[in-house]
C-alpha cells in the first residue's frame, strides 16, 4: 500500500488510563471463523433434517383466488406443505420488535400472504422436502390462480389521487389522528420547532431543492435461514441468524399462539446483518412445516429471495429549503421527506426526522414525514435507517449553501453546530455531544489540508445516529484458574462478544483474554435486545460491567471472609485482592479460584439493564474523486472518515464499523439500486446486477477515532456501527459537483446520470 | 430418478468418497454431503466467492463445479489451511489484523490469498484487490483484509 | 437474462457424461436431439440451468474437459496458435506463448468474471454462450480467429465473427462441438487491444466492449478491425470501421472516423446495464481508447 507521511487510523484518545480498554486484542470467536469452524445458520445441521423452499409471488399486487397445493403434497420426496391458513387464527395486536412497532396481522401477512399478495416475491406457501432440489420441484407444482391488481412502486405513485390502494383499511394517520381517508399514505407527522415562516424571511440566502434515493438492500452475505424442530412436550426449538434471539422467540409466540416459555432460539454465527436480520421470514414457516413433518426443518433463502422476499431500505423523496444570513447562520430549514414502507406500513421516515437536523442548532425547524406503502418488500433496517436519505438531501444543501455564501463547507457546519444543551427539532435535547470535534477534526485531517489532485473533486459531509439503550442482561462466573465465563445475548455481527469482554476484563483488572465470552440463547440469559441501533458495545457491554462488579463486590466479600477482616479495608485492583492497610494480605483472582468451593462456593456475578444515558454518534467524510468525462465513471481516489465513539473499547473493530460503513455508502452513493421493471419486478437481483464494491472499487478507507465521552456509560461509549454509513452519498455528490460543476440530486450517480447531468 | 454417482476426490490431503447426483454442486457436496461447512454459499452463481476452494492448484467458485466433476481431483478447502492446531500466517494476519467482521466471507478469502500468494509472494495493493475482486465483502470495506495479506505475505517471505 | 421462476437456485434433474474424445461427445450430442449441451467451465451453463432459462433446455451435461484436443494449447511452426475449446482462461493468461506473441487475448481473458471465474471460465465457453456481451468475441474476432466445430459429418471451420446469429444464439448446431480456437499469426505491424465499459471495476457484465485489431506497415493501416459487444443482438464487426482505418496513415482523424463508424453502427437496446444512448456514445469512445493502445502495441505512434 502507498506509504503515506500521516497516520492512516488515529484514535484521539480522550482516557487512556484503561488496562484492557482501549487495546486490540485477538476477537474470542476469532479462530473458529478463519478455519470454517464456526456455525452459522445455514450450516446447521441435524439428524432427519428436511429442506423447506418457499413460494413466492409473481406479481406485485394481486388477489389469491385459490391456492392447489395437492400436486406438490403428492410430489415424491416431499413431505409437507403449508400456506397462511396453517397459522392460528389469533387477535391482532401491536408488537415491538427490534426497534420498531408491527402489527401481528402485518408480520403475519408478510411471512405467508393470505388473501393478497402485494409485491413481487412476496411468500405464499412452503414446502419441505427430502432435499432442497425436490422442494424446489414442488413449488413449481403448486397451483395459484391469481387476480392481477394495478400497482405503485414509488411514494409519487402511492400518493397520487386514484392511486391503487394496496391496504382498504388503511387510514392515514394525519399529525396525530385517524384522519378517515383510505391512503397508501399510512401516516403523516410533523416536528416544528420555531417559526420557520418567519425564519424563512430572516433568510438572506436560501437552497430549496429535491432529492431522490431509491431501494437500496443490505447485502449481507449470508441469506436469511432458520431450523425449526418441535419436541414431543411442545416446545420449539429454533437454530437460525438473527440479530435478535428475543425478537425471533417473541414473533413466533404470537404468531404460534403459544407461550415465549415453550420456545428456545439458539442463534447461530450470523454472515451479516446491519439490520435486515432483524425481522423473520423463514422462521414461522419452517415451524408450521416442522409441526407437520415432526422432523426438524431447515430453509435457506436463495440471493434472489433475498433480494426480493426481505426487507430492502426505502426509496424515497427529500425536499430541502434551508436559509441563512450571509454570516452564515442557518435561520431556517424544512424537511420534506417521503419515504416508502414497501408492502407493509413502518418506514424509517420518523428515524429519518430524528436525524436529519440533528448536527446543528436551529432556531426554527420544519420536518413532514410520510410514511408511504408500494408495492415493495416490506422495509426493514439498514444501518442508520432513514438518516443516508435525509442526508443525502440536506448534507448536499448545506454544501450548496456555503457555495453562495462563500464560506467553507466545514466552516459553515461549524458556525451551526449543535452542541450540549441543543434541542432538536424532533424534540431531544443533547447531553454532551462529539459534532463539533468531529468537525474540527475534518477540517484538520490531513486530507482536508492536502491539496486536491490535479482533476480531482472533493467533498465533505456529516451525518447522525441517535443509537439506543434498551434491555440487556450479563452472567459472569468465576472459573477455579481465575478465568471469568461470562454469558450474554447479543449475537455478535463485527466483534462485539469480544468488546464486551473487554468491559468486564476492565472491572475485573484481568485480561481479554481470561474472560470468555459466550453468546448464548433464549434459555441461558435474560432478555437481551437486538444486535442493532448501534447498542451492543453500550448496553450489552454495560450489563457485563455491571456484572462485574457484581463479581468484584463479592470477591472482595470472600476474601474478606478468608482473612476474617472488614471487606470495607480491601480493595481489588489488577486482578488482585488486598488490603489497604495489611500490605500482607494478598490474593490474586487465581488464588481465589482455587478455593472458591472451599470458602463458601462458587461467584456469580448477574446484571440485567437498560440504559438510560445513550449518546449519539456523529461521523464526518472527506471524500477525493476523480470523474472519466467521457464515460461519467467515479473512481474514489481518497476517503477519509471521522467519527466520534466516546470510547473504543476495541480500536480495530470501532475502524471496522467505519470502514464499512463507508464501503456501504459508497457502493449505495455510486451503483446499488433495485431496477425494477414495468411489472414491478427487480431485474437486477443477482449479486451480478445488483452491484456492491468489490476490493478493486475501493480505495483504502482512512479513520481518525474521536473520543468525546458519553457522560452516560462508564466507559464512555458510544455506538459507533451506524452513524457511518450516512454521510458518503451526500459527501459524493459534494465532490461530484466540486469537480464538475454538476450538482446529482438523484440515487445512485451512476455514470449514465453523470453524463446526463454533463449534458444539460 | 435418484441414481447416484460414485465421486471419489482427495480434500485437504485426505482421500475421500461420496455419493452425489449429477445436478449437486460441488458446493453443495462438500456442505451437505461430506460435512465440510466451512466454505460458504452467498450467492450460487459465482458473484461473491465465499464458496472459493483450490481444485488441483488453482481457485474456483465451487457452486459452479458440478459435484461429479471433482472425480479424481485434489481439492483444498479453509479446513485444510491450517496444519493441525498450527495456523496459517495468512490466518493469524486475519486475525491479528482484525480483518473480519462477521467471518462468512473470511474463509473464501483466506483460500483466495493462499493461492495469491503462492503464485505472488509479494502482490502490490493493486494486485491483491484485482485478485480478490470476485470475494465479496460487505462488513470490512476491504481495507484491514488488503492489510492482513499484506502483513501475510510479509510474514511468508521472512519465514 | 432472467426468467419467470420462482427461486432458480436448485438444479433440475440432469444426466452427466465425460466422453474422452471427440467422436463420443459428437455421438453424446446427436443422440440427445437438442438436449444435451457441452460443460466446459460451467459459469454460464450452469447458472442457466439453475434459472431454468428456456433457451438452455439441457437434460444431460457432457463434460467435455477430457478431451485431448480441447486441452490443448499449440504454439505452431508458422506462428498460430490453437487453444482448445475446454482450455480454463487461468492457463491461458500465464502461457508464456500467448504472453509472448498474442498478449491482446489477456486483455480478456483476465477480466471475464474474477479469479475463481476464470479458474473454470473457458474462450470456447464464452463464444458459445453467444451472448453479444461475451467479453472475448470481439477480442477472437479482432484476431481473425477461425473456430474447428465437429459434428455427425465431420469438421468445419467457421470465422470466429460467425459463429454468433443472435442474442445466445449460435451457428454452431445442437449436434455439433466446438473444437478449438485458431490464431493465425498476424505478423508484424500487428497490435489489439479489447476494453469494455463496467460500472464496478471487475465482476460486471460489459456495458459496451470494444475488440480491435490493426496492422501497420509504413505508418498505414494495413488492416483495422473493430468489434463490438453488448451494443446488438450479437458481437458486430463493423465494416464502416475498417473501411476508415484501411489505407489511411496511423492518425488521430483516421482512429476518430472508425470510432464514429462503430458508433453509428451499434444498435444496442435500453436494459437495466445500460441506456441505448449511453451505449452508443460508449462505443466512441472504447474504440478510440482500444485503437490507441492497439496502434501503440503495433509499434506505431
């Protein structure tokens, strides 16, 4: 790799008197993953094992007339089939999952569509078979007729009067109210903050542009999979990936009608995330298919299923008007953002208004948020959802902005940054906050100080994730050598089992590596939330530190029960027990171990929490590029990428968090997109077509860790796996337009747009 | 129809048989037949390498070889890359070198770099993202995994 | 292209066979009346079996890897070289033959697909697949390549530039086999270059891809030649191309004027890859690009 005369991954250390904290060690889970030991969900295996393929639907909005299942039910090798009328027939209710609110009746319909289907892939039936091929066979049996139903793809076909309603007793939720009308559009909120009329007439300069992203997928490398298997006293075991064990025993209780307490959900090692393994798919299906077989029952999504049976990001409209004095104070700024749901209501729109001002003090503040269904996989999660959208839109205006007013982009962000003390316009108002060190950071890196290539362009952008607290609980018991086993419920997509340990190892004053980290299932730990929203290094990793001082404490009351001494005169630093006044009575973890059965029996820490004291995170780019004027291709030529953890627990897995956000925003700012056809089928959903960064289309990705503590977690912490991946579309298109003059307002710029916009 | 065929292969220097029907990718045969899960499928038609083996010498994406074509063939999977308990540099650089994330990817790459390596004992930057392109990974961004076979081939070169 | 399927990830039943020579393959082929089809690396067949893709309608595979005359790679006296049909591109771009004397080929050879691709991936396989983007048709036609096809009636050889018809359509029959690959010495004065246009920089389908040839003597073109692929229903020689190099001094008007041909001769349709216009404008481009290295490779400029 080029030498460079600058450091290419800087931590700006803020504490650096932590033992374990801070440092790199090797990840525990590490050596099963680079000899193919490890298991993840499809590489489960069991006895009697039956493979189970799902039907899905051709068409993207239609009504199931009758559904034939007798051919593939006679199709040698198979052994069950089953449609929606295989569920119990249960209430509806409202359930939180993840992060978000679902209807039952909703996660229900979209795993296996009753009356309607209402997109292209959306699951109809399942089969279990003797082996994956003669399931697929099946499907092909299956008879289905259909009644083909006018559909709409985009939030401007949903909301158009006339436009096909996918849902007759969807009403739309207008500021706050059932509003009576019959809309795809499922709600419409508003933040407002100020006067932004009057903001607007305060403004001496003003940008007011649209924006337009569309369907963009996670892509993960491992598609979605479960094994489900039924024992004889009723209760379901379930082995699949998810970043969610608890979301996974919840949905299937409701959907099952069955009690959590009657399902067991061991989550596998999982191939990727970032959110989209939040929801189920498969899960409910290999149950009702497994009940029926009374054989386990295993099913694997394909990469086309993936693609168009799992839940994508939305596309979506940005509106931006933002207006400032010539000084460069923002007066006022309106966000209009429509955002599609896909099939079912639940889009990222109100994530996406928590965000989009976030980075800056307003006086007066505009968000309208629509949350808008089309005939779409129903959405789910990708890293940060909703904020890359608003960015995109208001992160390129505020760049438009400092143009007219002649001031440096990085300058004018500054002149507006929010800080401790700043209410959003959503309502929040901060606790301490890294915005402005990262900033400042941008501006001093050494990229932003080089001078651009000779052809180059170059652009910047901020962006933000509120992260989330929410449950997690901890086990920590002392091993007879003076190692702690210590037992948690995030499953771990990029590292986290190891940070976690690291948080104990601190407390403990032992090392990373005399802690060993289990991520178990929904039997062995206590509730424990998602493995998203940027929480796990925070909560489950406060939960662990809570446990080990649970551990301390009684460590440190057995010995005190050993030397027959006040445990108010000891002390536990480094591993090692002593007392503050005997220099004599010393003990190591070691020590103690070994006696532990001896003295009294074993030490077990617990800790179940939810906290409280989230703090936001704020990442920066500096991006370099260099656009072929002939055929519109960017190349990236430097990427540089700023972020404020509070504290990173583990350095290398914190510029792992960043740099592939990056990649992920790079690859959605440049050529990721779902092509859909006039029948509103993706033609592209093949890793072929639909087309992420490989190696060759990406620079090496530059990180400086900002550290401004987060004042509530004892580390400092602050979750780092989002906020990245919202600034590179915005911080491109800036480049884009600093190199030719041409200013994209439309996902993804690929270089037919870039030439288009050469053209015009 | 459910003759099978008799496919008799040499996997990380070991003999081994199996039975398989002519449609079972090999892919699919080192996975659900002979057990060998470490080499994954993403995609199953050649876009993300993370089924990526050695088959007498040179790399391929083993859900685009039929299972009956490794008759007779000496195929190296990530369970043969190490030597017992002793890792490879290759993957104590991964490791070291925080190269993976969530690891589905990892063991396609690993059997990538072996093969770079031993045909390139010292690739530029550029050379090792044109041999990796066809692995796809969508957690690391690339960059510690370029590093990580940086830091292996160094290794390798001093061993 | 995709069909209406369901999930297409699993094969349909197939039969398998690996004849060891020419004769039984040939013999393999007719018997199947149309459903049997050749497997050399397998990178489009079996991808296209996996999606049920109508024009793919093969029940058996015939593994045809073990044929001696598909393996080979013969550098011979006059200075052609004949790769075989079944020869993977990973041993095509690190023979030193081809290194030495016809280096354009790599210029294909290493950008189909990736590296594991092209562990599997073959020339043959690619020319028969007939997709108009089939990145080494324009490269073999550049070449002046001539194809060795066998059949129930015997060998015949067909310039490489028609073989394809049509989109994934060949004048290579069902009961036929392709051989292997000639290379004529093209002699000195002689440079090629193919480039294509892909929005990734590895791993994508050709947007629009440019094969060129020419040959040089005295500062003239002596020969040009200029392929195009993804721009028609098949890989387009355009004539219009050769007739603004041939005779005229090595020159940037000339180089400019067969660019302009190879545009004005390109009829690609709109897709999710790519605008018809776009298209177009591409091919301007690659094929000044191409010709520019292709003249520097000659010698000339």
């Amino acid at each position: 790799m080029t030498t460079t005369d600058y450091d290419r991954n800087v931590v700006l250390s803020t504490q650096n008197d932590f033992k374990v904290v801070g440092t790199r060690p090797v990840r525990h889970d590490g050596v099963d993953k680079v000899t193919g030991r490890a298991i993840y969900g499809a590489d489960y295996d069991a006895s009697g094992l039956l493979h189970g393929k799902i039907l899905r639907s051709p068409h993207a909005h239609a009504k199931i007339l009758s559904i034939d299942t007798s051919k593939a039910e006679a199709l040698d090798g198979v052994h069950a089939v089953v449609t929606a009328s295989d569920f119990p027939e249960t209430a509806d209710k409202t359930m939180e999952l993840g992060e978000d609110e679902t209807k039952l009746r909703d996660l229900r319909g979209n795993i296996l569509a009753k009356d309607k289907v209402l997109y292209v892939g959306h699951a109809i039936a399942g089969v279990a078979a003797s082996n994956p091929h003669v399931a697929e066979e099946a499907l092909s049996l299956i008879e289905i007729k259909y009644e083909v139903l006018p559909s709409v793809m985009t939030t401007d076909e949903a909301m158009a009067d006339g436009a096909p309603i996918l849902h007759e007793d969807q009403t739309t939720e207008e500021l706050g109210n059932d509003s009576g009308v019959v809309s795809n559009v499922a709600k419409h909120f508003q933040h407002i903050k100020g006067d932004v009329a009057e903001g607007f007439k305060q403004a001496e300069v003003i940008v007011e542009r649209e924006y337009n992203t569309v369907t963009v997928h996670q892509g993960y490398i491992a598609p979605h999979n479960g094994t489900a298997f039924w024992s004889a006293d009723g209760r379901l075991h379930i082995w699949c990936e998810t970043q969610g064990s608890f979301v996974v025993r919840d949905s299937l209780a409701d959907l099952l009608d069955i009690p959590v307490s009657m399902i067991r959900v061991t989550p596998t090692e999982i191939g990727g995330g970032f959110g989209g393994k939040i929801p189920i798919y498969v899960e409910p299906v290999a149950a009702l298919l497994s009940k029926k077989t009374g054989t386990p029952v295993k099913i694997v999504m394909s990469r086309k299923e993936t693609f168009e049976g799992s839940g994508p990001t939305p596309g979506s409209k940005i509106k931006i008007k933002v207006g400032a004095t010539r000084e460069g104070k923002i007066t006022a700024a309106h966000a209009w953002m429509a955002m599609e749901a896909g099939a079912y209501a639940g889009s990222p729109v109100g994530a996406a208004a928590q965000c989009v001002f976030a980075a800056y003090d307003l006086e007066n503040g505009l968000i309208d948020g629509f949350d808008v269904v089309v005939n779409k996989p129903k959405t789910a999660a990708y890293r940060a959802p909703g904020s890359p959208n608003a960015a995109f839109g208001f992160e390129q205006a505020l760049n438009e902005l400092a143009e007219k007013l002649g001031m440096d982009p990085i300058d004018l962000r500054l002149k507006n940054v929010a800080t401790e003390g700043t209410r959003r316009v959503d309502g929040p108002v901060f606790q301490r906050i890294g915005a402005k060190e990262v900033l400042e950071a941008m501006r001093e890196h050494p990229h932003y100080q080089s001078e651009k290539k000779s052809g180059s362009g170059r652009g910047v952008a901020i962006g933000f994730w509120f992260n989330i607290g929410f449950d997690s609980a901890c086990n920590i018991a002392l091993n007879k050598d003076g190692t702690v086993n210590l037992t948690e419920g995030s499953t771990d997509i990029g590292g986290s089992r190891t940070s976690i340990a690291m948080q104990a190892a601190e407390v403990l004053g032992i090392s990373a590596e005399d802690v060993r980290p289990s991520v178990v299932d929904t039997d062995t730990v206590g509730f424990t939330a998602v493995t998203g929203g940027s929480r796990t290094t925070f909560a489950t990793g406060w939960a662990a530190y809570e446990a080990a001082q649970d551990v301390k404490k009684q460590c440190i009351e057995r010995a005190a029960s050993i030397w027959d001494v006040d445990a108010e005169n000891l002390q536990m630093e480094d591993g090692v027990i002593s007392s503050k006044t005997d220099s004599e009575l010393k003990m190591t973890l070691k020590e103690l171990g070994a006696q532990l059965s001896d003295t009294g029996g074993g030490i077990t820490g617990r800790a179940s929490v939810k906290p409280r004291g989230v703090g936001g995170s704020f990442c920066g780019n500096i991006v370099d590029l260099s656009i072929d004027e002939e055929t519109g291709k960017i190349t990236i030529e430097r990427f540089t990428a700023i972020q404020d953890a509070g504290k990173a627990i583990h350095p290398s897995y914190v510029e792992g968090q960043m740099q592939g956000g990056s990649a992920q925003g790079i690859g959605w700012a440049l050529n990721e997109e779902y092509f859909m056809n006039d029948e509103g089928r993706m033609t592209n959903s093949s890793l072929l077509d639909y087309r992420m960064p490989t190696a060759l289309d990406l620079p090496m990705i530059d990180t400086v860790i900002v550290e401004v503590a987060n004042p509530g977690h004892p580390f400092g912490v602050r979750g780092v796996g989002e906020a990245n991946i919202v600034p590179p579309t915005p911080a491109i298109a800036n480049a884009v337009y600093d190199s030719s003059g041409n200013r994209i307002t439309q996902l993804p710029m690929s270089p037919v747009a870039i030439l288009e916009a050469f053209k015009s | 129809m459910t003759t099978k065929t008799h496919v008799q292969t040499t996997i990380n220097g070991e003999p081994v048989d199996f039975l398989c029907e002519p449609r079972q990718s090999l892919l699919e045969c080192l996975r659900d037949v002979i057990g060998l899960t470490g080499t994954k499928e993403g995609c199953n038609d050649g876009n993300c390498g993370a089924c990526t083996v050695n088959i007498d010498g040179r790399i391929v994406t083993s859900c685009l070889v039929l299972g009956v074509e490794a008759q007779g063939a000496s195929i190296e999977t990530i369970e043969g890359i190490a030597d017992g308990t002793n890792l490879h540099p290759i993957q104590l650089a991964f490791l070291e070198g925080a190269a993976l994330q969530c690891g589905i990817c990892t063991p396609g790459f690993i059997v990538a770099t072996k093969a770079l390596l031993e045909k390139n004992p010292d690739p530029t930057e550029h050379e090792i993202r044109f041999w990796l392109a066809n692995n796809l990974c969508r957690c690391t961004g690339y960059d510690k995994i370029v590093r990580a076979v940086q830091e292996a081939a160094k290794k390798m070169q001093e061993a | 292209m995709r069909t209406d399927n369901q999930g297409g990830s699993l094969l349909k039943w197939i039969d398998y066979q690996a004849p060891e020579s020419v004769a039984d393959a040939v013999k393999i082929l007719a018997d199947s009346n149309g459903n049997a089809r050749p497997l050399a690396g397998g990178t489009d067949l079996i991808v296209q079996l996996r999606v049920k893709d109508p024009r793919v309608n093969a029940e058996t595979v015939v593994d045809i890897k073990k044929i001696p005359e598909l393996n080979q790679m013969d550098y011979d006296k006059s200075g052609g070289l004949t790769i075989g049909a079944a020869v993977p591109l990973h041993l095509i771009y690190n023979n030193p033959d081809v290194v030495k004397h016809f280096p354009a080929i790599i210029d294909s050879a290493s950008l189909i697909g990736g590296t594991p691709i092209q562990g599997r991936a073959t020339l043959g396989g690619n020319l028969c697949n007939g997709a108009p983007s089939g990145d080494s048709i324009p490269n073999l036609v550049a070449h002046n390549v001539v194809a060795t096809v066998a059949g129930p009636n015997g060998t015949r050889e067909i310039p490489v530039e028609d073989v394809c018809t049509g989109p994934r359509q060949t004048s290579i029959d069902s009961n036929e086999l392709l051989v292997s690959l000639y290379f004529p010495n093209p002699g000195d004065g002689f440079g090629a270059n193919y480039i294509r246009f892909i929005p990734r920089n590895e791993m994508d389908i050709a947007v629009a891809g440019a094969g060129v040839s020419v040959k040089i003597s005295d500062g003239k073109f002596v020969d040009g030649r200029v392929c195009l692929a993804s721009v028609a229903p098949k890989p387009i020689l355009v004539e219009g191309s050769s007739k603004a190099l041939i005779g005229q001094p090595v020159s940037d008007e000339a180089i400019q004027k067969a660019a302009e041909a190879a545009r004005d001769a390109a009829s690609p349709i709109s897709d999710m890859r790519g605008t018809a216009e776009y298209r177009k404008h591409l091919c301007e481009v690659l094929t000044r690009r191409a010709l520019n290295t292709a003249v520097e490779r000659a010698g000339g400029k």
